[in-house]
C-alpha cells in the first residue's frame, strides 16, 4: 500500500508501523493497566496497514470481540537514528489517524502467559489508515484535537497535551533502538473511550479541521 500526502502518492512505499501503548493515562486506567515508566512500544507489520476509506473493514471471525483504538499517526518522512526530541519533528512528513485493531481476548490470554502479543495487534487488517496531511500544517504537536464517531455518536476525543510522551520525545525514544524509515509510520497512543467494532458500524474520524474519512465495517 502507498500512503497519500495532501492527496498525492507518498515517495516511499509503507513500512513498519511503530505503536505505543497506554500514552493516555485515562486509557491505561480503563483497561485497569499500569501506567508505565517508560514508552511501551510495538510493531505493527506493514501488511497489516489497510485504507481506511476505500473499502469495508474486515474482522476475524472467531476471534471475540475487536476493540478500536484512534490514534493520530505520524508518516515519517527522513530516516531518524538516535536522534534528540528537537531532531525528532524535522522527520515528519505528514500526519493523519489510524484505527489500532485489538483482538481483546487472545490479548489477554497471551498476555496472561507473559508471551508477545503481536498476533493480537498484528494481523492483516488491524491498522486502518487515513490519507495524510503534510505536517507544516501542524502548528503546536501539543495541540492537536482528534475524535472518532460510530453511528454519529462521539466515542473518543483526545488531545495531544494528554500524551505522556509528548511527539517529538516519543519519535527520539523510539529512534535509540530502531532506526525510522521513510514510509514508516507510528501510532501515538489512544485516549479513552475504547470498545467493540461491529458489522455495519459507520466511522468517522476527523483531525482537527484538517482531516475527515469515513469508513464501514463490512
């Protein structure tokens, strides 16, 4: 899959898709985890990144329930190793939103078992992704608003004031341990709100005034 940048194909074709987990304290307090000490990151696959608006989401079937996760993702547009939080923000070419995929149960039951988690994070699918704006429009990344509506009904609103790492730390922390790549992406952390998608739910989620998709479950 090709990212969009202000409705043009992006130079590099998609990549690995860094997450972090529980950057919103009131989302760790839902789900009754700790709040870490530290960013808690993980990788989504490449093939696991779908468009949003292009087509119906499909969910696993057997699978219990498929919680959604909106997040404001970042498409990365220079290669960032080691760099520090002010070098961090020269990286990004564009920004946009993302659904992160939860298949609940079988995270939980692995987690229970101390193993990874990717397979519940990971399948083809679980990363819906919105075209992107070029990132100059973004005049302060902490103040940004984000929202998700299912039915016309406003399930998550989050602001980036909220993170507990803020943008440009989280993208210099993730830089010590793996370079980011053009065509990468990373997901900044969900605020509360989540819960279980369902056939024929309608999706909405907006950016600021910058951004507005829709979706369908199919």
């Amino acid at each position: 899959m090709i990212a969009t940048l202000d409705g043009q194909p992006f130079h590099q074709p998609l990549g690995k898709v860094v997450c972090i987990g529980r950057n919103y304290a009131a989302h760790a307090a839902e789900l009754n985890n700790p709040v870490p000490s530290e960013p808690l990151l993980f990788i989504k696959p490449a093939t696991s990144v779908v468009d949003f608006s292009s087509a119906p989401l499909r969910l696993p079937q057997g699978e219990g329930d498929v919680h959604y996760e909106a997040e404001m993702a970042l498409l990365i547009g220079e290669s960032l190793s080691h760099v520090t939080p002010s070098e961090a923000l020269t990286g990004i070419a564009g920004v946009g939103m993302a659904l992160d995929l939860t298949l609940r149960a079988r995270q939980s039951k692995l987690k229970e078992k101390g193993h990874p988690w990717e397979i519940a994070k990971g399948w083809d699918g679980a990363c819906p992704l919105t075209g992107f704006i070029a990132a100059d429009r973004v005049e302060a990344w902490d103040d940004v608003n984000f929202s998700l509506s299912i039915n016309g009904q406003l399930r998550q609103q989050g602001h980036t004031a909220q993170m507990l790492t803020p943008v440009e730390h989280l993208l210099a922390y993730a830089s010590q341990w793996f370079t980011l790549m053009p065509g990468d992406v990373v997901l900044t952390g969900t605020p509360e709100g989540v819960g279980t998608l369902h056939t024929g739910d309608q999706l909405q989620l907006t950016l600021e005034d910058w951004l507005s998709e829709t979706g369908l479950v199919g």
